[in-house]
C-alpha cells in the first residue's frame, strides 16, 4: 500500500471510530492530519535507535521537561486534543504540582536512558 492510499485508510479508520463514539464536530481533514502525524512518527521511530534517541536527550530535566511541555501541547492541538486550561499555558506558568512532576520524570528519562 502506498502512503497516500495509507493516509485515505487511517483517516477513515480515525472518522469512523470517532462518529461511532458519538463525536459530532469530526472532520476527514482533521483526521487526515492526524493519520499523517501517526504515520510520520512511525516511520520514523522504525528508523531510530535507542543510541539516537540518548544522543539528542538534554541532559537538564528543567529543559528537557520545558520541551515535553511545549511539544505535548503542540502536538494535542495538531491532534484535535482539548488539553486542560491550566495546561495551556508557557512551562513556567504551569501549576507547580505539573510542573515539578514532568521535571521529575524528565530527570528520570535522563537517568534511565542517558546512563548518567
């Protein structure tokens, strides 16, 4: 099956499981995008290593954390994903709970992959 053809199936997939579940304001562009994002991320995780991965990982939980945050976001609103409002916010204005658990999990990627 070719990417495009790929594309056309997940989406499909994606739109009929969301109507299904009841969900009204669903889009086949919406779900396009989100089939694109999935397909995008697998095919490249197929490539990567777990040596890639450790080789890009900063090695401060404060940054990494910030990262985690912003991309979460990102990538929940490419995704038609409604965070929570306290969430939609810059790292720093994060709730402090939030904000000190991803840096505690941060600094657990960093020591569990990282090897330091």
């Amino acid at each position: 099956m070719d990417r495009n053809e790929e594309i056309k199936k997940v989406s499909e997939l994606l739109y009929n499981d969301y109507i299904g579940k009841g969900w009204k304001n669903v889009s086949l562009e919406g779900c396009e995008r989100q089939a694109i994002n999935y397909i995008d991320v697998r095919d490249l995780v197929k490539k990567l290593t777990i040596a890639d991965v450790v080789a890009t990982l900063p090695q401060d939980p404060i940054v990494l954390a910030r990262y985690m945050h912003d991309a979460y976001e990102m990538l929940a609103k490419n995704n038609d994903w409604n965070t929570q409002e306290n969430c939609k916010v810059d790292f720093s204005d994060l709730p402090i709970g939030n904000k000190n658990t991803m840096i505690l999990l941060a600094g657990k990627l960093i020591l569990d992959f990282g090897g330091n």
